[in-house]
C-alpha cells in the first residue's frame, strides 16, 4: 500500500524532516513531491503495509488531520485533492 502524505506547510524545513523521517522509518526517498497550494504532496508506493501500518507512518509524518479521519470513514483511501472545489450535478 501507498503511503500519501498533505503537508500543509511551505515551510521547506518541515518539508526536510518529513523526508527525513519518512527514510528513518523504512520507506526510503518519495516516489513523488508535488508542490501545492499550501504546502506539499509526498507519496511513496510499491510498499508492503496493511491499511493500519500506512495510517500509522501517516499520522507520524504530519498528515492533514481531516485526510486522516476522511480515510477512516469513507471510500477511496488516500485521496490527495489537487482543486478544492464542488461540483454540482443536475438531476
């Protein structure tokens, strides 16, 4: 399972020990750092973790909280938003 991270911080320094801490617990260097917004996406993928293994590295790493409980209670798992914005559908 992918272990997808929402910094929401620009702080390049908070990006630095996120990275840092992220190779200290075994996941190695991101598949990917987007810049956002508000912050920074980091995902690492291809790992061998079950559902609660990601959640815990995600909530060591600094996840958004709201992504966290987002994930908890809905489906799909692990959504990064690139565009906050709603849509609304005609019926």
């Amino acid at each position: 399972m992918r272990v997808t991270v929402d910094l929401d911080t620009k702080d390049f320094r908070e990006l630095q020990e996120t990275l840092r801490a992220g190779f200290d617990l075994g996941l190695g260097v991101p598949d990917k750092i987007e810049k956002t917004r508000k912050g920074y996406h980091i995902v690492w993928r291809g790992k061998k973790l079950s559902f609660d293994e990601a959640m815990a590295f995600r909530i060591i790493l600094g996840d958004d909280d709201m992504r966290i409980l987002f994930d908890l209670f809905t489906e799909p798992k692990q959504v990064l938003f690139r565009k906050k914005r709603i849509k609304k559908i005609r019926r």
